[in-house]
C-alpha cells in the first residue's frame, strides 16, 4: 500500500470504481425517467427473451445499454475485490485489512443492486406501471445505493494512505453525525418518491401539480412528496450547521475543514438545483442533474465524517 502522499493504482482504481458506479447509477435514473423499464419486457437476464435484442425499440436500446453497463460494472467490482484479497494476502497489515472489508462490503451491495432492478423488471414494476409495491422498491433502490456508494467512497479512501477510524469520537459527535445520516437517507427516501410520483403523475403546471399534493384523491405517493423540499431543507441547515460543528472541533485539520467546506457548499447548490427543478416541473436533464449532486453531497459527507473519525482516533491514542 502507498503511503500518504503517494497514491496507489489499487487507490486510483478504487476511485474509479466509485465514478464508474455514480455514473452507472445516473444511467438508471435516466433509465427510469424515460420511462424505458419495460424495454426489455418482464424478461432477465435475457431482453424479451433474446441474448441481443433484434429490431429493438429505442427503449428497448436504452434498458440493454443500462444492463450492457451494468455487466460492465461487475467485472470491474470483481477487479476491486479481487485486487484487495491480493494486497491483503501480501501485506496483511490493518490498512490491506481495512481495505478488503469495504471492498467486500461494495461487492455485496453491488449484488444486491443488480438484484433489486432484476426484482424491479421480474415484477412489473417498470415504466409506468403503478403498484402497490413499486415506492417499496424505489425506497430500497435508493437505501441500497447510498449504502453501496459509502463502502466504495471507504475502499478508495482507507487505500489512498495509512488511516485508522475509530468510533470513539464523544457522544455528541456521535449523535450529531448519526442524525445527519439519517437526515440524508431520509430526503433520499422522499426524493426518490416525489421522483417516482413526477414520472407516473405528470402535471403540466405548477398550480397543478401543488393541487394533486393536497387532494384527498390522489395517490398517497403524491400526497407524500411535499415532504421532499420540508425534509431537504430542514436537512439542509442542519447539515451546515453540523459540518461547521466537526471543522471546529477537529483540531485545526485541514482535511476535516476542506470537506466540511465542500458539504456546506454542496447542499447549498443541491437545494438551489432542486428549487429549480421543481419549478421547471422535473425535466430529465435536471433530474439527473439532481440526483448526481445528491450522490455527491452523500459521498461528501461520508468523507466528512471518516477524516474527523481519523483524527479523533489519531488524538486519542
């Protein structure tokens, strides 16, 4: 493993397996909202039946792309973790130990990602079908892929340098970091509802769209995504005023500062981006644009998190 001011090709190659992922997972926003779930039918692995689709539709053309990158993806998490048992077995040192954990971790939930949007064409529960079910899914699609995104964002980052994180940080660092995750998964939640509730429920004006939020009518995911912009801004201060709270109280670290800078930043752009799209009634460029910063915001604070984690750790030993 590299030292500290030197980074490895396995850290380089962690990193992008963590871009590659964002940009597979940005496909699949696309993926869904062009309503093109159904391209390939309620068929997996095969695409309506046939290893290559003949004479497809252009939906059909983006659902096969999504799984040709998807596949694409396997192999380079299968790299990743192959490359870590590998520097584990050579070095077996805590750094070497650290790293395997969390690549092993990302390979789990690349599976398990893979599994949901086989689960999601198997059951239906594509385009524009409406189930009872399918916010389930759209819920667990996202708590899957933050969860994925944070092992792969650990593996790139124990790999760049000699790290140890601790979980004796103070209970209220503890506390305050715990509510600020739980905060971000849960405007994750509701975002990937109001997403969900945009595609399967379009409104040609925002008169309308506010209409359909408070009739007793509607469909309760309608009814549900006023709770996106409520949870996204409350989030938000409190993700600023948390980020200030850990650069203070880091020593003077300039890591821990920097990504407290950047989270702040971030979530200030992200509400400003998702104002916009509201108002411009969610245009698919700036839903994917809304969900790659959410991604970024996610991994911003993961990283936030993890160097004041280390320099607790490094003080208190």
């Amino acid at each position: 493993m590299a030292a500290e001011t030197k980074i490895s090709p396995f850290a380089k190659y962690a990193w992008f397996a963590l871009g590659f992922n964002v940009l597979v997972i940005i496909w699949g926003v696309f993926l869904r909202a062009s309503k093109s779930g159904d391209g390939c039918g309620q068929f997996w692995l095969t695409c309506n039946g046939e290893l290559i689709p003949s004479a497809p539709q252009f939906k059909t053309v983006i659902e096969f792309s999504h799984r040709m990158t998807t596949a694409i993806d396997g192999i380079v998490m299968i790299i990743l973790l192959a490359w870590a048992v590998i520097l584990w077995r050579k070095a077996r040192s805590v750094q070497s130990r650290q790293v395997l954990f969390a690549a092993i971790g990302a390979f789990i939930f690349v599976i398990t990602e893979a599994a949901v949007g086989a689960g999601l064409v198997l059951t239906g529960n594509t385009a524009e079908a409406v189930t009872d079910t399918r916010p389930l899914w759209a819920i667990g699609h996202l708590f899957n892929t933050f969860i994925l995104l944070t092992f792969l964002t650990l593996t790139a980052w124990f790999a760049s340098g000699e790290r140890k994180v601790g979980w004796r940080i103070g209970s209220k660092a503890l506390m305050l970091i715990v509510i600020g995750t739980v905060g971000l998964v849960l405007v994750g939640m509701s975002g990937s509802l109001a997403a969900l509730s945009n595609m399967l429920f379009p409104s040609q004006s925002l008169a309308e769209g506010m209409a359909k939020d408070f009739s007793p009518t509607s469909d309760l995911i309608l009814r549900l995504r006023l709770s996106h912009p409520i949870l996204s801004i409350l989030t938000s201060v409190y993700l600023i005023f948390v980020s200030g709270w850990l650069k203070a109280s880091s020593d003077g670290n300039s890591k821990v500062a920097w990504w407290a800078n950047a989270v702040s930043l971030l979530v200030v752009i992200q509400v400003g981006f998702g104002g916009a799209t509201l108002l411009t009634l969610g245009p698919i460029v700036m839903q994917l644009g809304h969900l790659l910063l959410a991604d970024i915001v996610w991994i911003s604070f993961v990283l936030l998190v993890v160097n004041y984690m280390s320099v607790r750790t490094s003080t208190l030993r």
